[in-house]
C-alpha cells in the first residue's frame, strides 16, 4: 500500500502550515527587535538582586557589590510596582544601599554614544524628603537631588535616562566635558536625608530613542501636566524661575498704604493744635 505524498494538496497536516507559517514572521520581528535592545546593553546589573532577563531580552546580571558594598534588600518584594511590566518588577523590588557613597566601576572598550539608564522605586517611605540624594557620573552630577517619592509616588517604577557620548578620549554628559580613561564611574552620593540606593540599572550603546519606556501612570501624567502650567505664563515659551517644589513664604503682608486715612487724621490734628496754645495761656493767668 502506498502511503500518501505529505506535500500533495490533500495530505494528512497539510492545512497546518499556512497559520504555522503566517505566525513565523511577527514572532521573529518581535524576537529581532528584542534582540537588537539587548545586543546593544553593554552592561547591566539587578542591584541587590540575582540575575534576571527582562521583556526587552536584557540580560541583568547578579550584583557584584553583594557581600562587599552596602546592603541588599528586598522588602519591596511585598509590594507591586506600578508602571512595571508584571515579569519586570523584580528590577525595581529589590535594591542595594548604603549608609555613604557607594557605586559601579563598568568598563567602555568602544567610543560613541551611550545612554546610562537607572532604575528606581519608593518601597519604603511614604513621603517626600525622607530620602534625596545624588548621582554622579564621572565626578559629574548627572542627577540632583533626587528624590524618588516626590517624583512618582510609592512603589512606582521610575527610571532616570542620562545620555552620553565618548569620544576622542573625552566623556561628555550634559554639557560638561571630562577626559575619559576607560571607565564609567557611576557614584550614588550620600546626602542629608537617608542612604543612596539603586535597584538596577544598565548602559545601552544608542540614543535615548533606543530605551524602552515605562508603562504610563495617569496619576502622574496628570501631575506633570499641572506643573507644566504652572511653569509657563499664558502664551509665553518661557519658563518662569521659580522652583516646582518651592515653599510657600506665608500669607501676602498687607500693603500699609492700601486705605489711606489721612482725611480723618486732619481735624485732629486741627484740634490738637488750637488746644495746646490755649492751654499755655490759662497756664500762665
């Protein structure tokens, strides 16, 4: 008996593959572009945390500062991350401090554009100046005074994306300029409030353009959106000087010439005037 031809029209399974077939290219596209994110990550590093491969295919390594720099912590394990991918929060659950200035020596062979992307989430305080501190980079601060629940809330995912370009031996970040000798420096810098920490962060061979964004927040929209208005006048393009967090001096002092009462200080004073002669001369008799 002749068994039938498996590529013939009518063969057994041969309606299955053109669905297996048209299925085949977007998950390669998905699968390149993933793999193009993560062939670009030149370093990356899950702070206080094991290793772990996010959405994007970037390979997080586990710290190497465990058992040698600062604490690791994982008491945001407890908690979900807002504007987090659900495989992601990892990243953001776990952390690494430290009661001074700690930070990641990372290597560069190549010269040009990079982009140093820092992951942070609020677990623990539940208001603002409880913990504020800086980032440097190279002896530059790259972040000032960051303070993670004042940006975003609590157990929000917040990511601070600094670009920069190495080139001709010479480390450019924000518009300052230093000589490079081969190392990134990335120094979280103690301050008046708390410890300085991390929960990961990575450096990606691009533009800003190349990282992925977080999930977005309405509630956080919303407050970004209301301080844009607050720092634009009607129509204008340019910023007010003002402080988004400054603080309020007290209620306006009351202009002393708003009431003028000198019209009833005049017959007073008329009165005044004609008694005090009278008074001499009944004095003198």
């Amino acid at each position: 008996r002749r068994e039938p031809d498996m590529v013939g029209p009518g063969a057994r399974g041969a309606p299955l593959l053109p669905p297996v077939l048209l299925l085949l290219p977007p998950l390669l596209l998905l699968r390149g572009a993933a793999g193009g994110i993560a062939d670009s990550v030149v370093w990356a590093v899950n702070a206080g945390g094991d290793a772990h491969v996010d959405v994007n295919g970037i390979h997080f390594r586990k710290d190497p500062l465990e058992g040698r720099v600062g604490r690791a912590s994982d008491y945001g394990m407890k908690l979900p991350i807002l504007r987090s991918n659900a495989e992601d929060q990892i990243l953001y659950q776990t952390e690494r401090y430290n009661e001074e200035t700690f930070g990641y020596e990372v290597p560069i062979k190549e010269e040009g554009d990079y982009v140093l992307v820092l992951k942070f989430a609020e677990v623990y305080f539940a208001q603002s100046q409880q913990k504020v501190f800086d980032v440097r980079l190279n002896g530059h601060v790259v972040v000032k005074d960051l303070d993670i629940f004042d940006r975003v809330g609590h157990s929000t995912a917040h990511d601070e994306i600094i670009p920069m370009s190495i080139k001709k031996g010479k480390l450019s970040v924000q518009g300052e300029v230093s000589t490079f000798t081969g190392k990134l420096h990335i120094e979280f810098v103690k301050g008046y409030y708390d410890n300085p920490k991390i929960c990961a962060l990575y450096i990606l061979q691009g533009t800003v353009e190349d990282v992925p964004k977080l999930q977005p927040h309405p509630g956080l929209e919303k407050k970004e959106e209301d301080d844009d208005e607050d720092e634009y006048d009607d129509g204008s393009s340019v910023k007010k000087q003002a402080n988004k967090n400054r603080v309020q001096s007290g209620p306006r002092t009351p202009n002393p010439y708003a009431s003028d009462n000198s019209s009833l200080m005049f017959p007073i004073l008329v009165a005044f005037g004609v008694f005090i002669p009278t008074l001499f001369c009944l004095c003198r008799l």
